[in-house]
C-alpha cells in the first residue's frame, strides 16, 4: 500500500512540474501573439498611410505598347 501511494505521489509531483510548465509555455505564447497583434496593426497602419485614399475611375492602367 505505502508503494502505491509513493507511486501517486511521484505522478502527482510530476504532472504539477508538467502543468508549471505548460503554464509557463501558454504565457510565453500569448505575449508574443500579443506583440505580433502589435506589429500587425503598426503594419497596417503604415500600409494604410502609403496607399491613395480614393482611387480615381477615369484613370485607366496604361498598356505597354505591345498592346
């Protein structure tokens, strides 16, 4: 009996080094989707800032003279 329950113990002991772990991991993650939601919305202000507000349709692409 006192080996089963020295068993479970060590289980115990290991699964709660385990979830430390995965806890650790799961933070780690959710900054740097938090820092990559950052350079994303940075991103797209910048692209927002370099393309024209309103496209005029009266202009038409030129065609290269092959055409």
């Amino acid at each position: 009996m006192e080996n089963r329950l020295i068993s479970v113990e060590e289980k115990l002991a290991f699964q709660d080094d385990l979830l430390d772990a995965l806890n650790k991991t799961v933070a780690k993650q959710q900054q740097q989707m938090d820092m990559l939601q950052d350079e994303i919305r940075l991103l797209y202000q910048q692209m927002k800032t370099l393309q024209p507000n309103s496209v005029d349709a009266s202009t038409e692409p030129e065609l290269p003279p092959h055409y």
